[in-house]
C-alpha cells in the first residue's frame, strides 16, 4: 500500500511541477515506455515462448488476449471482465499481475 501512496505522489509531484509546459502527459507517457518498454517486451517474449510450448489451442487463444490487452494497457479491463466463478484462476494466466 505504501508503494502506491508514494507512487502517486512522485507522478502528482512530477505532472504539477511540469503543467505549465504544453504535452505534459505525453512527454510522462513517453518516459514511462523508455523506462519500462523494454522489461514489457522481454517479459512478453518469454512468457509468449513458454505459452507456445505448454499451452494447447483454446487457452493460448486466451493468452494470446491477454497479450494484446497488456501491450495496450488493457488488461485490467480484459480480466474484469472476464472474471466469473468457472473462470480460470490466476494461477492459470501468467499476464495477470499479483500482489
């Protein structure tokens, strides 16, 4: 909980220090994909090689959703979603982040 408190004061700290500039939010977007898009793609690449080899069809077509949504930032919405009582549990998807 800490991590996130203070997360969230770095990036208010960072974005009102830095709102009188014009494109604010994509100058800290763009830093945030310099910063973290290469650790994305490794993890992304590793996972997808593991799923190619251990998963049969449906649930690598699964995987292969929650790829697509994780590489647009859309996986929260993706396993919200489709979370349900006879849904997979997250043990079974490798994207889906825990705390």
């Amino acid at each position: 909980m800490f991590f996130f408190v203070l997360s969230g004061y770095l990036i208010t700290t960072v974005l009102i220090a830095d709102r009188a500039n014009p494109g604010v939010l994509a100058r800290f977007y763009e830093r945030r994909i310099r910063r973290l898009g290469s650790a994305m793609a490794v993890v992304f690449l590793a996972s997808t090689v593991v799923a190619w080899w251990l998963l049969p069809t449906a649930p690598m077509r699964d995987y292969a959703h929650s790829l697509i949504a994780a590489a647009v930032s859309g996986a929260n919405l993706l396993f919200w979603r489709g979370s349900g009582y006879f849904d997979l549990t997250v043990d079974e998807r490798p994207l889906l982040p825990v705390s």
